[in-house]
C-alpha cells in the first residue's frame, strides 16, 4: 500500500481500520441496503464509533483531527464500500470547517464536540431549484427582523442528509441589494424548527441509502447568533474556501467508486475464461485494466497533490477543481469499463458493477459541475498567468 506511506503511522492505523470497517461491515449488507434504497443506520452508528464525523475538528473540541491527505484516502475507502456512506461525512466535514475557519468561539464551542461525536450531524444548503452552480443568482433571502435575528424565506435543493442533519449552513441574501451580488451574501446556522419543512426527497438513479431534500424555508426564524463569524456578506467568501475541502471529498469519493469498479473487473477478468483462456490475456480486456489502473492512479496523485497543497495553507480552488473533475470523468469511464469486461453480467443487478455505474455520475454533476470546475481552473489559470510547478 505504497499510497499510505505519505502519511504518519497514527494516519495510516485509522485508514487501515477503515478498510477493514469496509470489508467487514460495509460489503455484505451494501447491495441489499442500496436496492431496497434504505438508510443505513447501523453502518452511520459505526461510522460515528470509528470518529469518521469529528475528522475536521480539532481535539480541543472532542474531534480526532487528520491531515487532507489522510481524509482524502479515508474517503475513497468508504466509497468503495459505498459511495453514498462517503457522502454522509462529505458535507459534514465542510461545515466543520467552515465553523472551524469562521465561527465564533460560542459557535465552536456549541457545535464542534457535538459533531465530533456524531450526536449532531451537519449539512450544507446552497442550490437552489433554478439556480444550480451558479450561487450568486440565489434567491433565498434573511431579512433584520427588529430582535436583531433573521427571518428566512426561499428554497434549497438537493440538500444531502438534510433531514436528519441537526445543522444546516445555510447560504443566502442577507442584503438582496448588494453589488456586486457576493457581497450581501451570509451564512446562517440553521437547526430544524417552525418555518423550515424538508418538502420531499428526491428521486435518483444513483446514491440510494442517503436523502436528498428540497427544503422550504417560510418566514423561518434565525437569532442573530446564528450568523456565522457573526459578520454579514462574508458568507459566499467562506463557502468557497469551504467548497475547496468539498470539492476534495467528491474527488476521494469518485477514487472509492473507480477503485471498486476497478477492483472488481480485475478478479472477474481472471476468474472468466473464454476461447480457452482467462479473459484478461484477451488483449482488448488487458488493454482495459491498464488504463483503468493507470488514470484510477493518476487522479489519485492529482488528488492527494490537492490535499498536500491545501494543508500547505495555499488556496486550491483551481487544484480542488482539476482533482474532482478528472477523478469524477475517471470513475465514470472506470465504471463503464468495468460492466464491459464483466458482459452481460455487468448489467445484472446480482453484481456491484451496475453500481458503480449509477453512483459515478453524481461525482460530475455534483459540488459544482464539471463544466463549472473548467471555468474556475480556466480563469485561475489565466490570473496566476501560469500553471505553478
């Protein structure tokens, strides 16, 4: 495991550990918990034992903290287990970031031991259902209302674990006014309460097990301390530093997926034998593999580079963008090379295969689009005037 050797001892022990958690737990019941589209419960209890939710929080506040590298390959493991359990830490993590990197000390002190644990678990809530990646154009809006707090209206889409997250960071208007438009934006704490109704899940073809919600918010209450940072119009600032650690997490979440796929096509093109020989000595199936393993390897560098340059304190917008869109074209194309090599049975639902095929797509559309990323690594590019090496 070469890949581990990047990370100190203690690191490589809890990736390790997840693995193990994969294999054990996660790979016998996956099939019957994603077709029957059932949360997974027990395995979430598990994940909050094994401190997969208090990854971003430091230990002061309970967390069990780990490098971007480490939480990159803990992603991908759990990916590879299922996509959707990756998912159920992803957002999480960010607004431990976010409250890590902009909260008050109260908010700290009142959110983060919490989410370490689990006990609170916390989501993201920026698209809307006509806006999609582009988030100036949001029109949920928090009005002063004469207490001093905020009162919410609008609505938010594709909100993962929306229902049962205790926390959602909520981005919107608190000043529709402002030009430019980024600047009246804000983040607001957000918990389950009158005004907000989670108004339907979302069907998917994909990423089963977890809810994907509308959310309503009508004449929803804030108090003022759920400001984040307790400053206004700072909030699309801090959710773009906070996407940077997302963007990330979908990168690892489309190795896991990759890697699962690519695992699979592996053993079953040495166990399937036709014309007289394994199918992997057909040249066209060896062909597959080796350049499943080797773009599979290649995002995983750009990925891990990614995470290195981010826990160097640079700014990786344009790193985070360039990891997620070619980890999440690599898993798709992986995934779609795997059903090939596995035949007919790669369209059976008795296999894993057709999986991975459904849950790849997300990683493209989700966390900004790929055509989105293009337009953030593209106009980086041409501020920094060149490409750093």
């Amino acid at each position: 495991m070469g890949t581990l050797d990047v990370l100190s001892e203690d690191e490589q022990f809890i990736v390790r550990t997840v693995h193990d958690f994969v294999d054990k737990e996660v790979k016998p019941v996956v099939q019957e918990l994603e077709h029957a589209g059932t949360y997974p419960e027990a395995l979430i209890e598990q994940m909050k034992q094994l401190g997969i939710f208090g990854l971003a929080v430091p230990e002061e506040y309970g967390g069990t903290p780990v490098s971007t590298p480490c939480y990159v390959l803990i992603t991908e493991e759990l990916a590879r287990g299922w996509m959707s359990l990756a998912g159920a830490m992803g957002g999480h993590t960010v607004v431990a970031k976010l409250l890590l990197h902009f909260g008050t000390e109260e908010q700290k002190r009142r959110y983060l031991p919490k989410m370490a644990t689990g006990e609170i678990r916390a989501t993201m809530a920026l698209t809307e259902p006509g806006g999609g990646s582009d988030l100036q154009a949001m029109r949920t809006v928090a009005r002063k209302d004469g207490a001093g707090g905020y009162v919410v209206n609008g609505t938010k889409t594709w909100i993962t674990n929306s229902r049962r997250s205790g926390l959602i960071a909520l981005l919107c208007k608190t000043d529709p006014d402002a030009a430019p438009a980024h600047q009246g934006i804000s983040i607001l704490l957000a918990e389950h309460g009158p005004g907000l109704t989670v108004s339907r899940d979302l069907p998917k073809l994909g990423y089963k097990g977890v809810e994907s919600c509308e959310l309503s918010f009508e004449d929803y209450r804030a108090p003022a301390d759920a400001l984040l940072g307790g400053v206004e119009g700072k909030g699309f600032a801090q959710m773009m530093k906070g996407l940077e650690t997302g963007r990330l997490q979908v990168a690892a979440r489309a190795l896991g997926v990759g890697r699962a796929a690519l695992e699979d096509a592996l053993a079953y093109a040495q166990e399937r034998e036709s014309f007289g020989k394994p199918i992997w000595k057909h040249q066209s199936i060896g062909n597959y593999l080796a350049d499943m393993a080797t773009s599979l390897t290649a995002a995983r560098q750009l990925t891990l580079y990614a995470a290195r340059e981010a826990d160097a304190g640079r700014r990786v917008d344009m790193e985070a963008g360039m990891a997620k869109l070619f980890a999440s074209e690599t898993a798709m194309q992986i995934a779609l090379n795997a059903l090939r090599i596995h035949g007919g049975y790669g369209y059976s639902t008795e296999f894993d295969v057709e999986r991975y095929f459904r849950d790849a797509p997300l990683m493209i559309v989700g966390e900004g689009t790929n055509e989105i990323q293009r337009n953030v690594i593209a106009s980086q590019l041409v501020k920094r005037g060149r490409l750093d090496v």
